[in-house]
C-alpha cells in the first residue's frame, strides 16, 4: 500500500487524531475500534516511510512531518463532505435533515418542532432516530444524524452544544405507596430504596446517578423507556425516578403520585448537539432556532 492508496477512512482518521490528540479519541470521532485505529495508524505509517506521531503517556502527538500531512489530511476530509452536501442538496430540494433524539426528547419536544419545520423547512427532508443520549453522541460521531438532541448532566468531547430547554426529573409512586402520603422523603431514603431507573447511557439515568450518589445506593430495576418505567411503577415493582414531562399526564390522572424529595437535585438541561468540526448546513440551522423558540 502507498500513500495514494489513501481512501477517505485514512484522512478522516489524521485529521481526527490531531483534533483529539490521543488514538482512543480519534477511534470514538471516527467510530473505530482503539485496536484498529492503532493498526490504521501503522499502516499510514508504513506507506509514508517515515513516523506521523509518537506515542506519550500524555497521548499521542503529532510529528513535525506528520502535523503537516494532517493538516492537508483535514482539507481532503472537509472537501468530501462539502461534495456530499452538494449531492445531497442537488438531489433533495433544499436537501435531507438526519436527526438523533433522546427519549424524553423525542417523545415530548421533537413532535412540536417537526410540526413547525413542516411549515417552515419547504423541501427538506426530515428523519428522525431515537435513541438513549449515549446513542445520539454515537450516531453523530459516524455522521448518521446532522444534529442531535439529549439530556445528559454532560456533553462528551469533541460536540458543540446549545441549551434548548430545561426539565426534572421526579420521583413517582403508585398511589398505595408509603412514600405517596407522607410530607416529603429524604434523598438518603430515595438513594437506598429499589427504585425503577433507565438503562445506562441514558440521560435520564445519567442525572439521577449523579443526584443520588453522595446519599448512598440500594437497588436498581432497569427498563428501556420512559413508558415501561412508568408501567413498572405503577404495578408496584417500586418507586421510580423519570423525567417530570413522562408521567405528567399519570399523574394528573392520578396513576402515579409525584412524591416531594427537598434536598435532592434533579434538574437538568436539554441541548442540542453536533460535532465540533463539522459546521451546521442551513437546514440544520434552522431547525436548531426552531427548538430554541417552540417551546
């Protein structure tokens, strides 16, 4: 193999590597494997006849020579997906729109802000994924999805991010719980109680996690969604801790009871995500000032 044998994998990955400056986080903005990354890196190396980075136990730095090849490395890479944009807005009108949303996100937000750009989004062709937050960060590392929505208390490294809107987490119960006729309930209680949770990678799950951790821990029933959450509480596999807009509706109808918890923070900020060096294509833009002003 010689340097023109390069494909688009190989310069997306340089360019990657001098952004992140370590191989694992070059390996997550290109969605490889560490170990075939490594191997990638060889490989380059070897067709280049001379080193392109050394490894540290800080990371892995660039060479000299090898700043030099990343940096065109970048401009390959950006002329590609400036060619695909191109592609994709010949073919489609205005073009195509991939969004990733969380759970919560999708299932309370997104609908409204689809209705607008409906209106306001003429010839843009608009799918939507849904998916955990860890899911959405993955699928806008691969470029599956243009722009991403999550709820996550934090943003992984190489995303830019926008704050859309703000939401609660609280704590539910079926209405012949203990916990639903008492004045309130201690966060240490709420720590080492059997509680119904989401799944890891979850935003969800990820807030709770962070607020219930300084009081302890006790058991954690697992559920893939906001909906089997809300239906293990209610058929009393225990008290469960979900996002406020999920079980609005039960509770007003009075399926589940919201229980006070004074001490313990549950908010969390909902943003809208894309990668850092990807800049947003005008359809993309549009929808993100969409889900800045519906509320």
């Amino acid at each position: 193999m010689t340097v023109r044998d390069w494909d688009l994998r190989h310069y997306r990955f340089l360019a990657a590597l001098a952004a992140e400056g370590s191989i694992g986080g070059a390996a997550r903005t290109t969605g490889m494997a560490q170990p075939n990354a490594s191997r990638l890196l060889d490989q380059m190396e070897r067709s280049a006849g001379f080193p392109l980075a050394r490894r540290t136990p800080r990371g892995t730095m660039l060479t000299d020579r090898g700043r030099v090849v990343a940096g065109l490395a970048a401009e390959v890479a950006e002329a590609a997906e400036s060619v695909a944009r191109s592609v994709q807005a010949l073919e489609g009108g205005r073009g195509a729109l991939h969004l990733c949303a969380s759970l919560t996100v999708a299932e309370h937000l997104m609908p409204g802000w689809l209705a607008t750009a409906q209106q306001r989004l003429a010839g843009v062709t608009t799918t939507l994924d849904v998916g955990n937050s860890d899911e959405v960060f993955d699928r806008l590392r691969t470029g599956a999805a243009d722009l991403g929505f999550v709820e996550g208390p934090t943003v992984q490294t190489g995303f830019r991010y926008l704050e859309v809107g703000r939401d609660e987490l609280v704590v539910v119960v079926r209405p012949d719980h203990a916990w639903a006729h008492d004045g309130g309930v201690s966060p240490q209680a709420v720590a080492r109680a059997g509680l119904v949770v989401r799944e890891p990678g979850s935003g969800t799950r990820q807030t709770a996690d962070l607020a219930l951790a300084p009081f302890g821990a006790g058991d954690r029933f697992e559920v893939g969604s906001n909906a089997a959450l809300a239906a293990s509480v209610a058929a009393g596999l225990g008290p469960g801790v979900v996002s406020r807009l999920a079980v609005q509706m039960a509770i007003r109808a009075g399926r589940l009871v919201e229980v006070p918890t004074p001490g313990l923070r549950l908010g969390r900020v909902l943003r809208a995500v894309w990668r850092a060096g990807s800049p947003l294509e005008p359809a993309a833009q549009e929808f993100l000032g969409i889900a800045v002003a519906v509320p």
